[in-house]
C-alpha cells in the first residue's frame, strides 16, 4: 500500500488525436511544479495522472496546490495506491481507508467502483457490493445510502486499485499552451487580469500588454500591472509583459478630439497597437476586460465604434456577459483582487472626461480619427520604446 495523489482532467478525453500532447503538458507542469517540494514521479494511468513520492513520505499539504491549481486539472484525490489486487486487500484497504478518515462521527456512505481493467473477475457492481457490506459491518459508525450519502468511497481498478473518499476540485480547463496565443490588454484593474484567466483556462497561452503615461499614471500604477502579471504567471505560466510608454499618442489625441469622446479614441489606438505587437509575436487574437455596459466606454455602441481599429484579428471579450461581483469571485480566487484594489493616485485626471458619450456612432468616429496627426507614427514610436518583462 502506497499514499499517492490521482489527479483528473476533463475534456481532454474527448479529443482523438491531440490527446497524447495535451496530456503530456499536463504531466510536464506537474512534473515542473513538484519539483520545488521534493522527488516526485508523475505517469499516466489509464485517463488519470498518478502522483507518486519517490523520497520519504508524500507532503499532501504542499503538493495539493501545486497541482489543483493547473488548469486542464478537474479534481485532485488523496489517494492508496494497492499492488494486490486481490479482492480481499482491497476490502481491508477499503476498512482502513475509511478508519482513518471517517471515525469522528456517524457517516453514510456508498462505493463506488470504476473498473477499466475489463479482465479483472468481478464486475464492478459486485465489487461495490462486496467491498460495502465488509465496510459496514466492520466499522460501526457507518450506514449505508445509496442515494444522498456523506461519503463516497471510489475504488479504481486501473493498472493498479485505488482507493480514496475525497475530491479536492480543481478549475477544469485545458492545460495553457494547447490552444495558441492571445495579447491581453492588461490594466491595473480587476477585470483584465480575470479576462486573461479566463483565456488561459481553455489552454490559451497569454502575453500581455499595459499602457503606461506617466507622469499622468504614476510608477505605483505600473508596479500593480508588473505584481499582477507576477500574480497571473503562477496560473497561466510564462508571460510576457509589454510596457508601452504612451503619454505622447495620449495627449496628441487630447488635444485633437472632443473631450467627450476622447475615451474611444484612445482605446481604439490601444487596440492598433496591440495588434500590430500581437501580430508580429504570432498571437492569434487579443483580449480585453470589457464586461457589456459596466462604464461608459463598455456600452455596445462604444465597444462597436472601438473595435473598429482593429483589422485582422479575433477581438475576445471573456467577461462580456459577467456581473462585477461574479468578476470579483474569480479575481479572489486567483489572488488578483487585492493587487486591483490597490489604492494608487495618477497625478492628474485630465484624460477622464466628465460626460463620456456612452452611443458614439462608429462612421463618425472613423472619420474624426483622420484628424489625429501622425498617429501611426506615434504607435510605432511607442511599440519602438516598449520595456519588455518576463514571468
Ligand atoms: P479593468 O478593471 O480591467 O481595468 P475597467 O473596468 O477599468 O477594466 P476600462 O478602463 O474601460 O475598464 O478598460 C476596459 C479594458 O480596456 C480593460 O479591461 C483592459 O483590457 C483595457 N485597458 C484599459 N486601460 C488599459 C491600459 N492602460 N493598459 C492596457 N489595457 C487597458
Ligand atoms: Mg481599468
């Protein structure tokens, strides 16, 4: 009998071919990420990653993290791992497991039992009904119920028998790098940095980009995007941050549009310049945090007018149709939100207009966006500039 970790993933089943890549960037970041606590190995078993330690005894408490948390995972157990599969050991095993984790109080519980050995010689209702009524009448704070129970006691039978009782339950998904690349505009805020996890969530690896105009933004407001991609990386793995220095393209615009639509204006430079940069990495689209009708500059007919700036790519919009609290949920648990909330103060707010238009119409704004003078050369100064940083 050994302690091991059984991890789960979802979808991946699903998906013939590519099946084999995904699963082994699955079993790399696990690989990768246990490396930092101790001597782990990590293999394929039968549509689950078996976790076993190779050195001493098995650090649950550090290992479950590292391990929950990566997306493409569906669920974490605290598993024994059981070489005889003779019936009778997995009764016993099945009796201590239970001993061990269930005494404090009465329980119901059920088995279940998932056979993918198909040559074992019971079928795997006749195990769960062996294996129950030994349990049951071994242990005398258990009942049994089928239909609503505490505890559901899993017995695999894969290349070896696992028993466990508990999912630890991890975000789903697909492993980041399995589905190409998307640059993230990534403000200070609280939605970009949960747009960008949204992404990687189904296996899109993410490169970000704020744009930064000091001395109007201050330097804690960039130090807030640098802590947040920081923040991201343990998530979605590697990015890189793009910092562009866009005071100069800002005020130009300032002083060429009127105030009331200067928000547009500026977000649809953001977006020429975000492609041109996502292009030229290889990026097959870019990500915002708008959430339809949370400000002025998120009502449809701004999002139609911005989006216009943009020529070739996809545009995504992750959180489109999400409530701020539901936002903030995820930002919590990703550990974003208290980086967000961060109070900074930007030295001085003539950027923000005190009536924003909230229905530009598209045509018109095409049209003004030819008064601004030089603005492709001020985009490409500026992606000229950018500070490039990597987590
Ligand atoms: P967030 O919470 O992400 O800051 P927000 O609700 O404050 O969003 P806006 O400021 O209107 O909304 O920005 C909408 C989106 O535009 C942001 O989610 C982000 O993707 C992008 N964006 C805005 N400002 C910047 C910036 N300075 N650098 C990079 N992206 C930006
Ligand atoms: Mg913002």
């Amino acid at each position: 009998m050994q302690n091991v970790l059984l991890a789960k993933y979802g979808e991946i089943a699903l998906r013939g071919k590519n099946r084999h890549l995904i699963e082994n960037a699955l079993l790399k970041t696990i690989e990768k990420n246990l490396a930092t606590i101790g001597e782990y190995s990590v293999s394929k078993e039968q549509g689950r990653v078996l976790i076993e330690c190779k050195k001493g005894e098995f650090d649950y408490d550090r290992a479950i993290p590292l391990v929950v948390n990566i997306l493409g995972i569906t669920a974490v157990c605290k598993a024994i791992k059981l070489e005889n599969s003779d019936i009778e050991n997995i009764k016993n095993m099945a009796v201590y497991h239970m001993k061990k984790n269930c005494q404090d109080k009465p329980y119901s519980f059920k088995v279940e039992t998932k056979r993918s050995d198909k040559k074992y010689p019971m079928d795997s209702r006749e195990i769960s009904y062996e294996v129950g009524g030994y349990v049951l009448d071994s242990l005398d704070n258990l009942t049994v119920d089928v239909h609503n129970p505490d505890v559901v006691l899993m017995v695999e039978i894969r290349n070896y028998v696992y028993i466990y009782s508990k999912l630890i339950k991890g975000f789903g998904g697909l492993p980041v790098g399995t589905s190409g690349k998307a640059t993230v505009l990534l403000s200070g805020g609280i939605d970009s940095p949960v747009a960008s996890f949204m992404m990687a969530k189904r296996g899109v690896s993410i490169e970000a980009i704020y744009f930064n105009s000091p001395p109007y933004t201050s330097d804690r407001a960039k130090q807030k995007v640098i802590d947040l991609a920081e923040q991201l990386s343990k998530y979605v793995g590697n990015i890189k941050l793009y910092i562009v220095p866009f005071t100069k393209t800002q005020l130009e615009i300032y002083n060429s549009v009127p105030q009331e639509k200067m928000t547009i204006f500026l977000k649809r430079a953001m977006f020429m310049l975000a492609e041109k940069v996502a292009l030229k990495s290889g990026s097959n689209a870019l990500v915002t945090g708008d959430s339809i009708g949370q400000v002025a500059s998120q009502t449809m007919q701004a999002i139609e007018a911005v989006n216009s700036a943009v020529k070739t790519l996809p545009v995504f919009r992750p959180l489109c149709s999400m409530d701020k609290q539901e936002i903030i949920d995820i930002a919590r648990k990703i550990g974003t939100f208290d980086i967000s909330i961060r109070p900074y103060e930007d030295c001085c707010t003539i950027f923000v207009a005190k009536h924003p238009e909230t229905k530009p119409k598209r045509s018109i704004i095409e049209k003004m966006e030819k008064n601004i003078e030089n603005l492709d050369k001020l985009i490409d100064d500026a992606i000229e500039n950018m500070e490039i940083l990597e987590f």
